[in-house]
C-alpha cells in the first residue's frame, strides 16, 4: 500500500520508497512508520524542510507505553531516510543508536527440554482432521517444526508466501522482517520434506492464495497469531508434558530453544564459540551482536568460558542494519 505524504519531506520518502521498492524490497512496516514520521513532521515542524538534528532527536523520544523493541523499529526506517538523504548529497541528521533504550528486564524463555520437544511434536502429529479446516492437521506439526528447526519467529512464519520458498533446493528467504532486513537460510531435509507433503495438499484446496499456509477462516491469508498461541496450547495440553516452571511458554521459545540447542551442540563439539557467534547472529536475523550474545547466558555450561568475551568488538561485523528492509 503507498500512502500519500504531505510534510516537506515529501519527496524524500517517496524517492526512499521507489528505491527500495525497485530493488525488490516490499518495505511495508517500514512504509507505516514513514508515514507516522511525515505526520509528526507536518504537525511539528510545518515549514522545516530538512531533516534537522531537532527532528531526529525529538522522534527518538520513548513514549510513554512503548516498549524498546517497538522504539527500535521505529527509528530503524527514519535512520535510513536520512542516510537516503545524505546519499543524495544533502545534509540530514542519522538518529544515532545510543538513543536506542535498554531493555529495563529481559523475558526469561522457556528453553524446551528434549523430552517436551519430543513430546510436543508427537502431539502435533496426532491432530485429528478439522471438517471447517481441511488442511489444519497438516500444517501444524509443519509450522512447529519450522519455528523449532530454522529458529524463526512465529510472525515469519505465520506470514510466509508461497513465492518466499523454493521446495526444491530448500532456500527460505524471509523478507523485511524485524529490523526491517532480509534473510536467506536452508531447510533442512526432512524438514523440507514435510513442506513439500504439506504443499502438494495445501494448493488444491487453496491454488489462489500467495500464502504458504492460507486459513479458511481468514480467506485463504494468513493465520492470526492469536490462533497460533491457541494451537501451541493445544498441543501442549495433549501431549503430555504437564506443568511448566518459570514464564508461560510461548511459540517464540522454539526460536530461543534452536539457538541455545546450537550453541551447546558447537560447545560440545570443541568449535570455537567466539568463530561461530556471528554466523548464528547473521542465521537468526539480530542486527546487532548482542542479541545473539544474550543465549550465552542461558546455557549454564557454556557462560563460564564466555563471560570475559568482549561482545563490543564483534559489532563491526554484524552492522545495525546498513540497508534496512
């Protein structure tokens, strides 16, 4: 969807736009947040015509109900307006990172045991046909085994087009997701597998959706999130597992679960943790070091031999999203 822009950095986003969207890029939270941005311009600031320190600084207020990683995401598309801007040779403030807010309490996950994950999968197999959602039974133990196997949030995989994966070769490319950045990652084998069983029934009974796993309830779009949480907790009340200490789980604790799994599996083999970091960052789509670092401290065993890594000098290589789609 393009929106109309009406603050004097009209011309601006719209050039940013029509770049990103001629390389491919569909940009679409980003596009939202601009057009916030023109607002907040057009009502603050009427007759500035550049994108001024004040401005930067102003839009890099936290609100008071905002949380740091929707402040994030929010200051991504603007920063890079303004290097846009500066591209064109005109002078425009780059919000810098240090106004990014620090988390004032980390969610601690659930971090699944073998056991469960086991337990859990077993439950996803045994859903029973749904005559109101022919193609549910299938998709589930796919979507679970997805967010598990390829460390994904659930949004990307909920969100997933048809166009967004190659069942031949098993390339998965994830666009425009958090951070506003595109990723590419395997599938592994059997996992792959299963999506291609999954597909060859799924595109009879919805040929026209260009999504990977269309609801009939939504019209052959995506599931909402609020139905996956429910399936999670379907599964997870049928297979078995039982009570669970600390914080509820949730979807997005497979994706915590593959990348402590990861860290603990190098650990184990004698890999050296420091070499293999930044690939899982870049693996996982963290655009900046840090949050891949955050796993070391929920794997006991492997925290004592990370805890005087220095994580600052590895920022260079993971850059805070130098094109952010």
């Amino acid at each position: 969807m393009r929106y109309t822009y009406s603050s004097h950095l009209k011309e601006y986003i719209e050039g940013l736009l029509d770049q990103k969207h001629a390389l491919g890029c569909p940009y679409l939270a980003s596009e939202r947040i601009l057009k916030d941005f023109d607002e907040f311009c057009k009502f603050n600031y009427p007759n500035e015509k550049e994108l001024t320190k004040e401005i930067g600084q102003t839009w890099a207020v936290i609100k008071q109900t905002e949380k740091p990683c929707s402040f994030q995401n929010r200051m991504a598309p603007v920063r890079e307006l303004a290097r846009y801007i500066n591209r064109l040779g005109i002078e425009a403030y780059v919000i810098s990172s240090e106004y990014t807010p620090k988390y004032a309490r980390q969610h601690v996950p659930h971090i699944f045991t073998d056991s469960e994950l086991k337990l859990f999968f077993a439950a996803t197999d045994r859903l029973q046909k749904n005559e109101r959602s022919e193609i549910r039974h299938i998709a589930v133990p796919v979507i679970f085994r997805l967010l598990y196997c390829c460390g994904l949030r659930p949004n990307e995989v909920r969100i997933l087009k048809r166009e967004n994966i190659d069942l031949s070769t098993g390339m998965l490319n994830i666009p425009e997701s958090k951070g506003h950045k595109d990723r590419a990652i395997m599938i592994a084998e059997d996992v792959l597998e299963l999506c291609n069983k999954y597909y060859r029934f799924a595109k009879r009974k919805y040929p026209n959706s260009q999504y990977f796993f269309p609801s009939r309830f939504e019209q052959g779009n995506c599931y909402s999130s609020n139905w996956l949480s429910k399936m999670f907790w379907r599964c997870w009340c049928s297979s078995g597992i039982g009570d669970f200490s600390g914080n509820r789980p949730r979807p997005y604790d497979f994706r915590h679960t593959f990348a402590t799994n990861k860290l603990y599996e190098w650990m184990k083999s004698g890999k050296n943790l420091e070499a293999q970091l930044p690939y899982l960052s870049a693996y996982l789509g963290h655009s900046n070091f840090s949050q891949t670092a955050y796993y070391i401290h929920l794997v006991p065993e492997i925290f004592p031999h990370m805890a005087k890594m220095n994580f600052s000098t590895y920022e260079a290589l993971i850059p805070e999203v130098e094109d952010e789609t």
